[in-house]
C-alpha cells in the first residue's frame, strides 16, 4: 500500500547518528565478523595481485564485497530475525537478494557517474589539454548537484531492496515516497557522515607515511585497510537503516 507523504516523519539527523552509534556498539562482533571474512582475505589477495601472482581479480572483489554489504544491511534490517544466528546463516538470507541489490547498485552507480566525470574532466582534461577551467566548473558542479539530488532521491532503495522482499523498481520508487519530504536531510546527514570518515582516514594514513618501513608494507596496509572497513562499513550501512526505520514508521 502507497505510503501517504503527508504522514513521512521529518527525520532527526543527529538522533540517528545516536541510534547508529548504538546499535554498532551493542553489535559490533556481529559486524566485524561480517565484513572481516571478507575484507582481510581481499587485503591479501591485493597484496598478491599487486606482485603479479593472481590475475585480475576487480569483477570477484566486487562480488564478494556485494555479499558483505548485503549481509551487513540483512543483519541491521532484520535483526530481529538474525540476532542470534550464526554468520552462514546471516550470508545465506544475504544471498537471496544478491541480484536485486545488484541491480539497484548499478542504478545507483550510473546516478554518481556524473559526479566522476566532471572530476576526470577538471584533472586530467585540464592539466593535458590546458582547457579553461571556465568549461568545466560549471559542469562539474550541475553535475554534483544532479548526482546529490538523484542519490539522496533513490539512496535508500539498497536498504530497502535487502530489507523487504520488494523487486529492484519497487524499491527505487519506494524510496522516492519516503525521502520525499526528507531529501536534503538525507543528503546533509549522508555527507557530514562520509565527510567524518574521510577524515579519519586521511588521519589514519597521514600517520603511517611517518614511518616509511610501515607506509610501505603491504601486509600493514592491508590490514589497516581490513580493520577500517569493519568499522566504517557497518556504520553506514546502520545509519541508511536507520533512516528507513524512521520513514518506513
């Protein structure tokens, strides 16, 4: 049944940064079980692609990611229903929605592309071919602005594509219902997020090119790397769970 716009609660953004909080904290073994299965063993076959034992390995890593952000979605979404399950069990309820999350990230992947093409125009068109950033500031900021807008529109459809057993188009219109009334916040509070974990990461990595042995062994790297998306991940994926919870209500 369509949702009434006119009862979609405006959304709280620092209560869910509270309720994001949380809820990783309360569960953060689950969650670090769940991305860490797949996150380390990436690492390591990164480090041996990087010396030229495996071949390209891009299209795997994506799969494998894929599963591990559905899973991670399956257990904030459903935690009730999963609370007390093992991981197999979290992964293959996961698994039943891996094509339908699929096709909504790729949706969603062509609704950010403009935001990277304006970026490739401004640093490598103008750098190599000495165009007037004139051309391409314009550009690069519609195209944000476009890309913002269309992601805060349909942004909770991974949520809700995971959470529900609703199809790929199903769940993208669903997400223009309940972020109707929202957009903006969605946008501001998505960002200020990413914006705090670029900045610790930068921080993170700053740090280690102190040391030049640390900054350049792989086996570090990649660990670090692991140990940052076992906590970066969950976080943002409890967070647009969260929202959906509170429009969804």
């Amino acid at each position: 049944m369509k949702k009434d716009n006119r009862h979609i609660p405006k959304l709280k953004v620092w209560k869910l940064y509270k309720q994001t909080l949380v809820e990783w904290k309360n569960n953060y073994q689950v969650y670090f079980k769940i991305i860490l299965i797949v996150a380390l063993p990436v690492a390591l076959i990164g480090i041996f692609q990087n010396d030229g034992a495996l071949g390209d390995y891009g299209i795997t890593t994506a799969i494998v990611w894929a599963f591990a952000f559905i899973a991670t979605i399956s257990f904030a979404a459903n935690k009730s229903k999963l609370q007390n399950s093992k991981l197999a069990t979290i992964y293959s309820f996961a698994s039943s929605r891996f094509l339908q999350y699929t096709a909504v990230s790729l949706i969603l992947a062509l609704f950010a592309l403009p935001i990277f093409l304006s970026l490739l125009g401004m640093f490598v068109s103008l750098p190599i071919f000495g165009f007037p950033p004139a051309i391409f500031l314009p550009l690069s900021v519609g195209s944000f602005l476009l890309s913002s807008y269309l992601l805060a529109r349909f942004g909770l459809a991974q949520i809700i594509v995971v959470a529900t057993t609703k199809s790929t188009f199903e769940s993208l219109k669903n997400s223009t219902q309940l972020t109707s009334k929202n957009r903006w916040r969605i946008y501001l509070g998505t960002f200020l997020l990413l914006l705090v974990f670029m900045l610790v990461l930068t921080s993170v990595q700053f740090l280690l090119t102190l040391n030049q042995s640390v900054a350049q062994n792989q086996y570090i790297s990649g660990l670090v790397s692991s140990i940052e998306a076992t906590v970066f991940v969950p976080i943002f994926f409890i967070f647009q769970s969260k929202m959906y919870g509170d429009l969804n209500e």
